[in-house]
C-alpha cells in the first residue's frame, strides 16, 4: 500500500471514530460532564490534588524501579547439587568447581558454552584452588592434580610426603608451590610444597582450634579456622573466629602466628588482594576485616549474617546476608543494601569475582546470579532513565493535547 494512501485511511478512521463519539449522545453526555466537572471552579482544586496524586503514585514508581540494581543477570546452570567451592579464569567463561554429592563431592568444569560436565579423577576430592590460569585439586590420602583453565581434563601429581599421605583439606598454590592443610586422624598441619616435594607440617599448638581453610596472599599463606572449646555454646561447635598467618617454605616446617582470636560465627572467606592497602579481606558471619602486609589486623564493618562474600575490580565489597545483598566500599561507614529484580533468587552462596563480574549461585546449585558492577554507575543508564522519562512525558502530553483538539474539532467541547 502506498504510504499517502495508509496515511489517508489511517486518518479516515480517526475521523469516523472521533465523528461516532461526536454524535452518540451518551458518550457526548460523558465526556461534556466530566469537563464541566473539571472546569468547575468548585471542583477544580480537587482535580488538581487529584491530578498531583497520581503524579506523585507515578514517580513513587518510577523511584522504586530506579532503585533496582541494573545489570543483574539470572540463568540456569544445569546442575542439581550444591556448590561448595568454585575457581574461574580469568575472562570468567570457564570455571572448576567442587560440588556435593551425596555424602562426597565431585569435581566438575564448566566450558565456555556455560555446559557444565563431570570431571573424572578417579579420586575422592576435597578441595579446590588455584590462579585464573592453573587450577589445583587435593582429596584423600593425598591426593593432588594439577590442570589447566580451559582444560577438560585434570593431571594427577604424585607429591612426595615425609610420611603416610594424608588427607587435603584445604590448598592453594599452582603446579610448582603452594600451601595446604592436610589431616592425619584428628590432626590438621600445615605444609607448603615445591614442585613434588612437600614440607614438613606444622601443627597449632592450642589443640582446640582447628583449621579450616588457608589462601595464598602476598609474604606468606591466612588460615581461617574454629575453637572447638565453642565460645558461644548455642552456635555449636563452630562458634568463634581464629585467623593465623602462615610463614616459610623453602622446604621447611611453616610457622604459624596468631593474629585474630574472638567469639562470633566463624570465618568462612579469605580474598587475596593486590594494589590496595590490605593484602585480604577476611569475611565472617559477624564481622568483616583487612589483613595488612605487616599482619595488622582491621576490622572494617560489622555484618549480620554474611554467609558469602566477594569484591569486584574496583575495590567494591558484595556479600549475602540476612537482611538481603548489600555493598559497599573499604572506608565506608554504613552498607547499602540491593534490590534486585523481580525472580532473583534469596537463597545465594558462594560468591567469587568472574570475569570482572560477581557471580553467585542459589544453594541447590541451579541457579546462577551474575551482577556486572559497572552498571551500576553507568552513565548510559541515566540517560536511557532520562530518555524514558521524557518519552513518557511526551506520550501523555501528545494524548492529552491531540485529544482535546479533536474533541474541539468535533465539536465534542
């Protein structure tokens, strides 16, 4: 159809439908009521609240839609299980994972198409570690493998122990150093190893804390741990904070140094840290704090709740806690809490940066949340908000306008 042509049947329609409510007596009753309703000047002031009422319900809206975090992302994993510990590359496509099954855990990777597969060590894993680009594995009675990020496969390393291999409980390093917990019965030590070799271990002294987990950070290795005393006997058995530094290597035992010691749920993340004035934040159900290069311990904020906790490149905190997700920057006062959109799920976990972006995962593991933090103070997204708001405007002020020419043309008004 020619454009004159839809153009000029387009208006003979508007014409015949503004020509009908003319003439139908009913519809010309109404709508002469409702503007001599609204041109009484007994009516006009409660028009007028009328009309600044629902422009006020308009822009409570228009707020409160502002207020949703931009850049918030959910999709499916495919997985069923829990995800207990999670390391990424460095473009955040691929990623290997320790994820609980059953009573065990597996190992599984995930390809840059987003398909996560099992990952077969003929092993019995228990932890996980590594850099973006090499990715580590233990499990018991000693078990190490080594892979590449990107691999489908992991290679086994026959570490060379002073005695019977233990069990791994906690590692990070690469394929030529690192650190690690291991467990004989009921004693956890602490070793390094270089290349094959492993040193000799080092066990706490005070026989009630326990060792949980250690990280890599610059002069040495944190471990995060409990009393098994229990603090607070109505947390359980985990229920206080212990933070050690691990110093050494070379081949020899490692020492070890208390730097934190208080009541409180536990720690539960350690986050190696470069070009900032903390080498690691050290994130606890009750509080969240600083590790310095000479060991001092800062606490930065308190937290209620926090059960996972990431940063991003610009130095940004995310964590997870009772009250919802919130953020916020090493210095600040107060956090901030997120709403995120309509669907995201509560129940989040596991929290690591990706790829420049936060990633976390609902606790049955199918479901992913991936948050881009630059969205948030994008200018792009001001203007688009800007750009909506005037077009709304635009809208109802060319509704109103060419509506009330109409009816004048019609000889409606």
């Amino acid at each position: 159809m020619h454009p004159a042509t839809y153009g000029g049947l387009t208006l003979g329609l508007a014409d015949r439908l503004f020509n009908f409510l003319g003439h139908s007596r009913v519809v010309a009753n109404i709508i002469e009521r409702l503007f001599t309703f609204v041109d009484s000047p007994r009516e006009r002031p409660w028009v007028a609240m009328g009309a600044l009422g629902i422009f006020i319900l308009f822009g409570a809206a228009w707020v409160n839609q502002a207020q949703v975090l931009p850049g918030v992302s959910v999709s499916e994993t495919g997985l069923s299980d829990p995800i207990v510990d999670i390391v990424w590359d460095e473009d955040g496509d691929q990623a290997l994972a320790l994820v609980q099954d059953g009573p065990d855990m597996k190992l599984m990777v995930r390809a840059n198409d987003g398909v996560w597969s099992a990952l077969d060590c003929d092993c019995n894993p228990t932890a996980i570690g590594g850099t973006e680009s090499q990715w580590v594995a233990g499990g018991e009675g000693g078990w190490f493998g080594v892979m590449w990020a990107g691999s489908t496969s992991i290679t086994p390393r026959s570490l060379i122990w002073a005695e019977s291999p233990p069990d791994i409980i906690s590692l990070d390093g690469d394929m030529l150093q690192g650190w690690l917990i291991a467990e004989n019965g009921p004693t956890r030590t602490v070793h390094t190893w270089s290349g094959l070799n492993v040193s000799n271990g080092t066990a706490y002294p005070i026989p009630s804390i326990v060792m949980d987990d250690i990280e890599t950070v610059s002069g040495g290795a944190l471990i995060i741990g409990h009393d098994s005393t229990g603090s607070n006997p109505a947390l359980g058995e985990k229920s206080s904070e212990v933070l050690i530094d691990a110093a050494g290597g070379s081949g020899g035992s490692p020492q070890l140094f208390l730097l934190h010691r208080g009541a409180g749920s536990p720690f539960h993340t350690i986050i190696s840290m470069d070009d900032s004035s903390f080498i690691a934040i050290v994130g606890g159900g009750d509080a969240i704090y600083g590790v310095t290069m000479e060991r001092n311990v800062h606490r930065i904020a308190g937290s209620i709740g926090v059960s996972t906790i990431a940063i991003d490149d610009a130095g940004m905190l995310w964590f997870k806690g009772e009250n919802g997700l919130s953020n916020m920057e090493i210095g600040d006062l107060e956090t901030s809490a997120i709403t995120c959109p309509e669907g995201t799920p509560l129940d989040l976990t596991v929290a690591a940066n990706s790829g420049g972006n936060i990633v976390m995962f609902s606790e049955d593991g199918s479901t992913r949340v991936t948050i881009d933090p630059s969205a948030q103070h994008s200018l792009l997204r001001s203007l688009s908000l800007l750009g909506d708001l005037l077009l709304v405007l635009t809208f109802v002020g060319f509704v109103g306008f060419g509506g009330h020419a109409l009816l004048r043309k019609h000889d409606v008004l």
